[in-house]
C-alpha cells in the first residue's frame, strides 16, 4: 500500500500541513487519484458515474488512513474526497484574514540569533513561506529576498552589505544559495601565515560578555603585507579572540583600531587612569607563548577633534607591543564604524567620536593621544562644548541662538556658549514638516490680545489622570500659561478661574480672545461669559488652524520640548504633564523673535529673569532627610520641574512613587537615570515614608475636574535660608506605618500592565497582539450575527460600548500567554423595564465543584475542561437595543449607523442570564438532568450505569466521565450547537490548579500561583513566614478602631478592603485553614484600625510560608463526613459565639464555613446548638447534591464534641432553659428524629471544625489540618 510505500506521516494538529499536503498530491497521483480531489462533477467525462464514486471512495480512503484520530474525529461526517479535502484546509490552512495576518507577522518577526544554525532558519523560514502560498498570499521574490537578509544578526553585517551592493537586484533564492555557500565557508579552516601571530586570550568569566568565539580573524581585521592568507587563530571555548601585529621590538604609543580583538588592551602602566590588580587571564600568542594580564582600568585619550573621551575596561598587558582599540567593544556600546578612502569614523548617531587613519601594515591608526599624568586629572573638568551642552539641557534643549544671547547678558553664569554640536534628542522631539503662517497683531499692553488652544487627548494619561492641556498666551509678552484637564469640558471651568487670578493680579481687563470653532471654546456658557465681560471673540475658519498660529506654535514649542525632555531623562510617558509644565516655565523665561529677542518673564514682570537655580529636568536629585541619627540623610529622586507658588524644587522619588517639594536638594547633572520603568518598580518591604520639613504629595487621583497646577508662575528664587531643625517626638506605631504605606503603595501597582481603553491598547508595546485580539472578537462577532447596522430610530436612545483587554500569564512549558480583548456594552445606562426584565444568573457552587472533583478522584474518572468562545453571544435578545459602533472599527460611509443587537453582548444587563437559559435549554434536549441543588451541574446516567457530568461558570465547563469516549461525545455535541475551545485534561479553574497523580489516584487543588500574585500585589514576598493564620495575641474588637483624625487619614492610605477581600477568594477556593482568620478581619471592614491591618499582614505571612499548600483527594473508602464547633461569646463586641463546620469526602474538605452567629447563646450548649443546626442544614444540601450525582455517597454523619449539645437535638420536650431558643433552630430535631442525619459525639482533639472557629497552637493545628486532607 502507498502508506507502507512512502511512510507518508498522519496529519496532526502539529503536522506542517503545507508539505503533508504535497506529499499526499503525490501519492494520490501515483495511485491515479488525483481527480477525486476535483469533485465528481469535475471527474473527466470519460469516466463512467460508477467509476467515479469508486475512484472518490479509494482517495477517500487513503486519507482517512493518513489522518490522526483526532483530525478524523472532526472530519469523519465528510462524504467525499473532495469535501474531506477542503475541510482538512479550513482546519489546517485558514485563509482568513486572521490567520494570514498571523502568518505575516511570523514571517516579519523571524530572526536568526547570534550563534543559531542557518540552515534550521532557512527550514523555518521556507515552511513560512509554503503556508503563505497556500493562503494565496503573493510576494515579490525580491521583497522575499529582503526580508530574509533583516532576518540575519548584526555579525552578517558585511555578507549583506556584499549581497546588496554586488548587484541591481535580487530574489529569494539567491539570498538562500548565498546564504548557504557563505554559512559552509565559515567554517573552514586556514592555517595561519608566518607573518602575522594570532592572540588568544583567556579572560576571567565574569568579564566575558562577548559570544563570538571561534570567528575567522580576517573577518573584519587587518591582513598581513607579504601574504594574501588571512590569520586566523585556533577555537578556544573559554577564550576571546583579538589579532594584532607584534613584530616591532619596542612598545608603540600609537592606538590601533582592531576589528579582532574582544577587548581595549595596552602594556603601558603608567597611562591607566583608574587601575585594579587582577590575578587570572593570560594572553596566548600564535607561537604557543602566554602573557599574563596584570590588571583592568580606565584610559583617557584626546581625540581628533580635542575631546577627551575614556575608555573603560582597558586591560594591562606588559608584554604587549601595540594599544589596541577594540571594534567589537564599541559595536557592542552602540557605536558604528565604517571604512573609506583610508579613513575609519567610529560615530554614536550622526556624531563622530573616533577617527583611524590607514598607515603602515595596513593597520588603522587612532587619530589622537593619550592623556596621562595631570592633564588626565584636569581633563575631567568640563569642556567649552560640555558647558554649552549642559546648559543647552537645563534649558530645555533652548536652541544656539537663545543660549548665546542669554550667554551676552551675563545670566549663565559667566559662561561661554559656543557652537552647540548635534543633539539626538532635538532632533526627535523638533523634527517638522512645514511652517505656520505668522499673524501680526499690534498690541500695546499686556491682556489685550490672548491665544488659546486645546491640546490633546493624549494616548497616556498623565500620572494626575489628565488628558488635555489648555494653554493660553498672552499677544503682548508671549508668556504662557498651561493648565491640564481630564477631559474637553473642563475647558470652560479653567478660562474662568484663569480669568479671574490674571485680572486680579493686573488690574487689566481681557479685551480680545483668539481660538478655533471647538465645541469647548463655543458652547453657550462660554459665548455667554465673553459677551457679559465684553470680550471680543476672534474664531478661526474651520479646517484652518493657520488662523490660530501663536497658539499652534506654541503647542508645538512646548511638545518640543516635552519630547526632548522625557527622552534625555529617559520617563515614562506618563511625566507628560511635569515635562510640559517645565517647558512653561522655561519658555517664559527663553528669548522670544516676537518681543526682539527679550523672554516673556522679563516683559510681563519688567524684571530679569533668574537662571541660576534651574536644573535639568529629570536629573537625578538628592532631597534631605531627617528619618534618625543611623538613617540616610537624602532620598533619590527624579528633577521634575519648579512647583508654582512654592519656594522650592518639584521632584518624584521613584522608591515610594510620591511627589516631593523640597528646597534642600543636591543636583547630579554629570549623570543621567538609567530608563526608569516606574510602573513595574517593586518596592521593597517596610518602605521608608519621608516625614520631615519636606511638604510630600500623592501622585493625584484628581478628584476636582481641573488639576491644581499652573505651569506659569510669579518671578521668584529658590530659597536658600536655613531653616530651624523641626524636633517630632517619636511614633509608637513607625514600623507598622512604613508597611503599611509600603503596601498602599504595592497595591497601585498594576501587575500585568493591561491597557484600560482603545487608545492605549494601540500605542503600547504588544498593540500588535492586542490589534490581532480586537480583530479576532470582531470576526467572531460578525460571525455570530451578533448586530445589524441600521439608523437610529427617532426617540430611541443608544448603548455605548468599550473594549475590555485581558492578558492570560497560561501555564508555563504547557500555554503560552494569550491576549484577550472583549467588546463589553456599557450595561449600567439600561433603563429597567425597556431594555431588560430580569437579570438573574445562576453559576456552580465553589462546593459543588470541590464535589466533582472528590468524586473524579475517588472513581478515577476521566476529567477535561472547555472553554466557550463568546458565550454571551449565544444568548437570544428579547428587547430591541441600540448600541454605538465599536471604536476603532467603524464602517466607512456609515459612521451614523448604529447596531441594532440581535444577540446578547457582553456587558448587558440580561446577558448571562439569556445565555444561561440558551445553554440549559440544550443541555436538557441532549439528556442531561439539571440538578435540583445547584443549577450549574448537570449529570447524565447511562445504560451501564456511569455517569457523565457537567458543570457550568459562566463559559468555563469541566466534564467528567468514567470514559474518554462518552467526554468526546458531550464535545462533539456541544462544538455543533456553540463554538468551542477544547482545553484538553482540566487543569486550572477559576484560578484553581488541578493536578492528577494517576498512578496514586491523587488529585490536588491548589491556588499556588494566585497565592504568589497576592504576595506579590501587597509586597509580601520577602516576608518572615509564620505557622498560624491567626496568632492567639490578636485579640480583635471594634475598640482598636481609629479614634483620632490622624489615624482615620493614616488607614484610608492602606488597602484594607483589598487585602481582606484577595484573601477572601483563596478560603473560599481551597484554603479551609484561612475560614477563622478571614472570618475575624472582615468583620472590621468598615471602620479597620492598625492592630486590624497587623492582622491582616500576620496572615500575609502564614500564606508567604504556605503557598504550596493544597486540597488532596484520593481514593479512600470514607464516604461524604461533617464536623461541627462553636466557640461561645468569642465576639469581643457583642459577644455573640462562632459557628464553623466543615465536610469532608474522601478525607478532603469540600464544603467549610466560619461565621459569627445571629443570636447571642446564653450558654455553651446553646452556642453549639445553634452550630449543629448550620452543619445539618449543609448537610442536607450535600445529601441532595450526592443522592443526584452518585448514590453511594450519601452523607449521614455529622460530628460535634459537645455531648449536651447533642442531647439538645434529641429532646423534644419542652424545657425553661431552651424556650428562648429561636424556632429556626429546632427544626434539626425533625430532622435527627426522621433519621436523615445522625449526630455524634466526637473527642475536641479529633474535631478539625476547632480550626474554624479560634486560634489554635501550632501542634493541634497541623493535626486538623491532616483530617480535612489540607497537605503541602
């Protein structure tokens, strides 16, 4: 048979589809059976009909035989060759937009690492290309050719340049004969010249960072003169390579630029500028002879163009004969070097550092000298091009002309300014296309002609949350003013408040207002004000900013700035804000063409303007402390600016992400931050919180709708008077505050970074797969007919809609993280009764779950788990809704359309419940019974009498089955009716880890790495670990509250509510052990003190030496067991008494809670009593859920330790000490006298429900902990 003949491979999920594909074309053909893939129809006519079907039946035989079980299980309805043909493309080779646009990006993305096999990426590639052919996806082979070589690493930097310059043009194919020849030559081996020597360096580890072992030497160095062989040097693993010429007898002083060498080396001592003895590495020559390296440091060398630059890292090697420069170090740094007319530019950018010039030997020489002895020490003070660089920065990146003329008056200090070289960051925050149109107004006074414009939105919110700025400027000065809004609206809010602070500080009136037709500038309240004030309106033609120049540049001017700011200081950009309000300040101080050459400052104030305080912005600043005698004197922070109104420095301190103003700083302008990341700075434990003379500000929630800054602000400087020490006495609580604040802080920190709307989701890093997210819920939408677009009926109102972003961690070596986005309808503007009825949607019990799972371990059943896709979209709308088109994908020619939606969509109110009812609808038309004890599990029995069971959250499903078969016939069923994700063997629910020991028929449910997060979120990680969830010392009441404002304002900064409510969804999952502890600190939510918050932080610690811990189910014989307990009066408040209980299957809790009592028990007995009547009522429940689910496990018994207790149960006469007792509590006596549940005496240290109700040592705790199957 031709699969014995050609072992052609089963087709799988993994299989490369595009070469199966053509291997079986090949055996169809060979078999004359290649027609059959036609169609019948399109069989040749000469065929008769029988032979026909014959023929289509033998091809679809032989791919049947050629497909795993898993493809034909999705195929096996297919009747013919043909339609089993194109459905094995449609499921293997998608050609959708999606799936081409997926494939696309692998191929841009595909790149060959440092040191990886060429030929493993020309595999990968081709098969790259064979799927995008079989999409139908067409590209040029030249454009092929190119993408291949931006694919190659920067070492392939010359074979490309070979390739691109050698000829007009390319294609693929010879990019790949190219590519191969150039990878074989490589390694070829040449023996060495006798004219040159090869060095051989083995260097300490730590110092190696290079990976380019084993190179040719000739690669990108020198050749010797008398041979046309290249050197080249033997391949050492632990060694670095370098090739220079050591002919000469005596030590150069010249520096030679080395394309082989791994690092600077020189033999001259005395020229290191910083040095450090070292004790390993050695230098072999070609001959076998070794030279020792002696030490590593520092070299100042002059350059070409009289900079004094240092390079670092030199080794010493006395027995050198050359200074050797190396190439490889500086690619490494970012700099560049290309060779031309014997002359060799190393640059950075457009900036040339470094010139060679080719001498003898043909060996590039640097172009310049060392710098030794005392010039090497005065080198390191400040050049004429350093200081004008320095200033050029503090200024804001002011341009030549500005600094010079600044430089005449005498404000800089005394300092020269001389021709300012280039500047990178100029040029990427300045770069323009054209030009404004200057308009001339001939004013006379200040307030007579004002420009304003509105700036915005911004992609990223500010850190105050605004998204616009509103600048004004006045005509006569040119001085700006610029305030930050949240939203367009504001804008109105802030000309009024501008207004009246300006008038009231002149004693002018506004005469004259340009701006654009924006609706914030037009509306009636604005139009209203002017026209009372006497304000003349001066509007600009639409579509025609040019009218509304001075405004437009000046947006221009300050972005400018702000772009040159946040990048020479390397923010994030969220600093938008401060960088721009800097850049007001500055440019009112700058010189202005428009008032010949005076800044706005000195024209509106009549007075010069003060340079000697500014600093660059986001310079590194050290603000005094004083914390205590042994505590650091300074913090670090960031420059961000001058604060408005204060009489001093506006810095943000990194470490605990607060604002700080402070008049004693200290100013690092030699040295820029590294690239701060100040959203994923973690904080560390027990933060200090800066409390002295220092005023310190949150980073605003901004909570009023303008934020209270200005970026103008009155002429004034920086305060230098020493004020008197501010002696505080000291705090009885100071560590419990440093955590505290550590973890507010913590909590703000967002973990996975996920955008929070449209915009954000394009503009950051991974908007890519976020873009591929959007469009995939689009086409899923579409494919649902989840809308139509039509007009908007009149007197109809619409739904807005947003898009929702989600990034899925998965499971590490077994699901790569997934990037989710869901279009959500904003639900909350529904009106009751007109676009909704009822909203109510059941969802599976944590209990019920806990349940399957028992029973899955306890009979070894066969458990997977799916996914719906979509799943509110299934569900059928029984109202009319009306919904905005999606943002970002609006239908051309139909902006004004709205959708008309026909399915439920995420977001609405009656969504779950309508996709609620369409799921239980066809669970019951397929023979599943719904259980009368949770809506959610649904269970069917078979002819053999197995089970097969379901459970439902929301679009989240686990199915369990004795068999795999009967599991793929609940699929089968399921993938008909919805569209489905097949998640394979369950292993993670609701933030559940499930894991399965088939041979010791153990499973184990665990919160591991929701539990890691949550250490992570309130910055416990390095937390000392504790062995109880609750320490016996915490005696919790309403008493330890806050009591005074201070600690009222001290807790609303800690994230109580948070921590408790985090903590709350892991007892409620899988951690019984936390029922007592969560149980005590949630009662205090609403009013919580610092001994609460200690609380809370001690079972912190109990989770930071637990999270390992984990439910384990097994296959035991004990059936479903109940143990109950009451701890009397154990509310210190009102002294009501505790209920806990907990069940158990299998010897593993599945239902526990802990709880206080609605009832003040005059007695212990009463307590407990009360507490039998809690378990028997979950009992009850259990017994129904199990008669339903598997009748062997019916649950009959339930445990208390309290024998008069029990005697209470069984007595139904009527007694003084119980007629008190509220009647809902003696309905357990129907009950035990029915016999539905039997309750018996158990021994206290026997009883795990003690867990669940106090603190308990360490021993007993440990002990209860093993009966209710709770194991690390």
């Amino acid at each position: 048979m031709a699969s014995l003949k050609y072992e052609i491979p089963l087709l799988d999920r993994n299989t490369r589809f595009a070469l199966w594909q053509i291997k079986m074309q090949a055996v169809l053909a060979q078999m004359d059976l290649e027609d059959a893939l036609l169609g019948i129809d399109k069989m040749p006519s000469t065929l008769t009909d029988e032979e026909k079907k014959r023929k289509d039946r033998k091809a679809l035989t032989q791919l049947h035989l050629h497909l795993s079980n898993e493809i034909l299980q999705d195929v096996m309805k297919e009747k013919t060759a043909a339609a089993l043909w194109k459905r094995l493309e449609q499921i293997c080779m998608s050609k959708t937009l999606t799936s081409k646009l997926h494939m696309k990006q692998r191929l841009y993305a595909h790149r060959l690492e440092e040191g990886a096999s060429v030929h493993e990426h020309l595999t990968v590639f081709k098969e790259i290309l064979s799927n995008l052919e079989a999409m139908e996806v067409q590209y040029d082979k030249e454009d092929l050719g190119l993408i291949l070589l931006c694919s190659l690493p920067p070492s392939y930097s010359t074979f490309r340049d070979t390739i691109l310059y050698s000829r007009e043009s390319l294609t693929v194919d010879e990019v790949y004969d190219s590519l191969t020849s150039y990878d074989k030559m490589k390694h070829l081996v040449v023996k060495p010249d006798s004219q040159g020597e090869g060095l051989i360096v083995r260097g300490r580890q730590d110092r190696n960072t290079d990976d380019d072992r084993g190179e040719a030497a000739n690669q990108k160095g020198k050749q010797p003169e008398n041979s046309g062989e290249a050197d080249v040097v033997e391949d050492y693993s632990d060694g670095e390579l370098l090739v220079a010429s050591v002919n000469d007898s005596k030590v150069s002083e010249e520096w030679i630029l080395d394309s082989g060498c791994t690092f600077h080396m020189s033999p001259n001592r005395d020229w290191f500028t910083t040095y450090e003895t070292v004790s390993e590495g050695v230098v072999l020559m070609g001959n076998n002879a070794s030279c020792k390296i002696a030490g590593v440091g520092t070299i100042k060398v002059k350059m070409f163009d009289g900079v004094v630059r240092t390079l670092s890292d030199v080794r010493y090697v006395p027995e050198l004969k050359r200074n050797l420069i190396s190439l490889s170090t500086l690619d490494s740094k970012g700099y560049r070097y290309t060779a031309e007319s014997g002359v060799l530019k190393i640059s950075k950018g457009s900036l040339v550092v470094m010139k060679g010039q080719r001498k003898t030997a043909k060996l590039y020489v640097l172009q310049g000298s060392t710098v030794t002895g005392d010039a090497a020490v005065a080198s390191s003070s400040l050049s004429d091009d350093d200081i004008t660089k320095l200033w050029h920065m503090r200024l804001g990146h002011m341009s030549e002309n500005g600094m010079v003329e600044l430089s005449k008056r005498g404000l800089l200090d005394g300092q020269g300014i001389c021709k300012l070289n280039f500047c990178e960051h100029c040029v990427f925050g300045k770069q323009k296309r054209v030009r404004f149109i200057r308009g001339i107004h001939n004013t006379k006074e200040t307030l007579e002609y004002i420009h304003s414009d509105l700036w915005g939105p911004s992609r990223v919110p500010s850190r105050g949350g605004a998204n616009y700025m509103l600048t004004f400027i006045d005509d006569f000065s040119r001085k700006v003013w610029a305030f930050f809004l949240k939203q367009k609206s504001d804008v109105f809010s802030a000309f009024k408040s501008w207004k009246i602070m300006i008038e009231k500080q002149t004693g002018k009136q506004i005469k004259y207002l340009r701006t654009d037709n924006g609706l914030e500038f037009c509306s009636d309240e604005f139009n209203r004000l002017c026209k009372s004030e006497g304000i003349v309106r001066h509007l600009t033609v639409r579509h025609t900013p040019q009218q509304n120049g001075v405004a437009e540049r000046m947006n221009r001017t300050i972005m400018e700035k702000v772009r040159c700011m946040l990048s020479n200081a390397n923010l994030p950009k969220s600093f938008w804000a401060e960088a721009a309000s800097t850049a007001c300040f500055l440019i009112n101080r700058s010189p202005s063409v428009a008032i010949e050459k005076k800044t706005p400052q000195e024209v509106w104030s009549g007075n010069p303007a003060n340079y000697s305080d500014l600093k660059i912005f986001g310079c590194p600043a050290y603000a005094h402390v004083n914390n205590g005698k042994l505590e650091p004197r300074s913090i670090k922070c960031v420059f961000l600016g001058y604060k408005a109104g204060v009489k001093g420095y506006k810095l943000w301190c990194p470490e605990n992400r607060k604002v700080v103003i402070s008049r004693d700083v200290v100013f690092d302008e030699t040295a820029m931050l590294p690239n701060l990341s100040l959203k994923d700075c973690s904080n560390k434990e027990n933060q200090k919180q800066v409390e002295h003379q220092i005023n310190t500000e949150s980073t605003p929630q901004v909570s009023t709708k303008i934020e209270n800054r200005v970026a103008s602000s009155p002429q004034y400087s920086i305060a230098k008077n020493r004020t008197k020490r501010e002696i505080k006495p000291p705090k009885k609580y100071a560590e419990a505050d440093l955590v505290a604040y550590a973890l507010n802080v913590a909590e703000d920190i967002d973990a996975n970074q996920e955008p929070s709307n449209y915009s954000e989701a394009i503009s950051c890093e991974d908007s890519e797969k976020w873009m591929f997210a959007m469009q995939e819920e689009m086409e899923s939408l579409h494919k649902n007919k989840t809308w139509d677009l039509v007009k908007l009926p009149k007197g109809k109102k619409t739904v807005r809609c947003k898009w929702v972003f989600k990034k899925k961690e998965g499971t590490p070596g077994v699901e790569e993280p997934k990037y989710k986005a869901r279009l959500v309808a904003k639900g909350y503007s529904q009106v009751p009764g007109v676009d909704f009825t009822d909203v109510f949607s059941p969802v599976v019990k944590h209990s019920s779950i806990r349940a399957l799972l028992g029973i899955v371990a306890m009979h070894d059943l066969e458990l997977e788990q799916l996914d719906v896709k979509t799943a509110f979209l299934h569900g059928e709308l029984e109202e009319d809704i009306y919904m905005q088109q999606p943002e970002g994908f609006t239908v051309s020619e139909k902006e004004d359309y709205v959708c008309l939606l026909k399915k439920s969509l995420y977001g609405l109110k009656q969504s779950p419940r309508q996709w609620y009812k369409r799921f239980d609808s066809f669970m019951t038309s397929h023979d599943f019974k719904r259980s009368s004890f949770d809506s959610c599990v649904y269970f069917k029995k078979n002819n053999d009498g197995s089970f097969v069971y379901l459970l439902l959250y929301v679009d989240d499903m686990l199915i369990a089955a004795k068999d795999k078969g009967e599991i793929r016939k609940v699929k089968a069923q399921l993938s008909e009716e919805f569209e489905m994700k097949d998640l394979g063997p369950a292993k993670k629910i609701l933030g559940m880890e499930i894991l399965r020991d088939r041979k010791t028929s153990k499973l184990y449910l665990s919160q591991k790495g929701y539990i890691e997060k949550l250490l992570c979120r309130f910055n416990m990680r390095s937390a000392k670990p504790v062995s109880t969830p609750l320490a016996a010392h915490f005696r919790l009441s309403s008493a330890l509250s806050p009591q005074s404002d201070d600690e009222i304002k001290y807790m609303s900064h800690v994230p109580y509510s948070s921590a408790v409510g985090s903590l709350m969804y892991a007892m409620v999952c899988s951690r019984p052990d936390l029922s007592y502890a969560v149980s005590a600190v949630s009662r205090y939510m609403a009013n919580p003190g610092k001994e609460h918050w200690k609380a809370v932080q001690w079972i912190l610690r109990y989770l930071r030496g637990t999270t390992d811990v984990c439910l384990q189910f097994g296959r035991t014989e004990d059936g479903v067991i109940g143990y109950v307990d009451a701890d009397f009066a154990g509310d210190l408040d009102r002294r009501r008494s505790l209920t806990g209980y907990v069940f158990t299957i299998g010897g593993c809790a599945i239902s526990w809670k802990a709880t206080l009592q609605t009832t003040v028990a005059l007695s212990t007995t009463e307590a407990e009593y009360m507490a039998i009547t809690e378990a028997c009522k979950e009992a009850i429940w259990l017994k129904g859920l199990f008669s339903e689910l598997n009748e062997n496990l019916q649950i009959s018994t339930v445990f208390c330790d309290s024998q008069s207790a029990i005697f209470l149960t069984k007595d139904q006469m009527f007694h003084e000490r119980t007629k008190h007792i509220d009647v809902r509590y003696h309905f357990v006596r129907d009950i035990i006298a029915r016999g539905d549940i039997v309750v018996s005496k158990i021994s206290t240290h026997e009883n795990p429900a003690d867990m669940m109700t106090k603190s308990l040592p360490i021993t007993k705790f440990e002990h209860c902990l093993d009966l209710v199957g709770v194991h690390c």
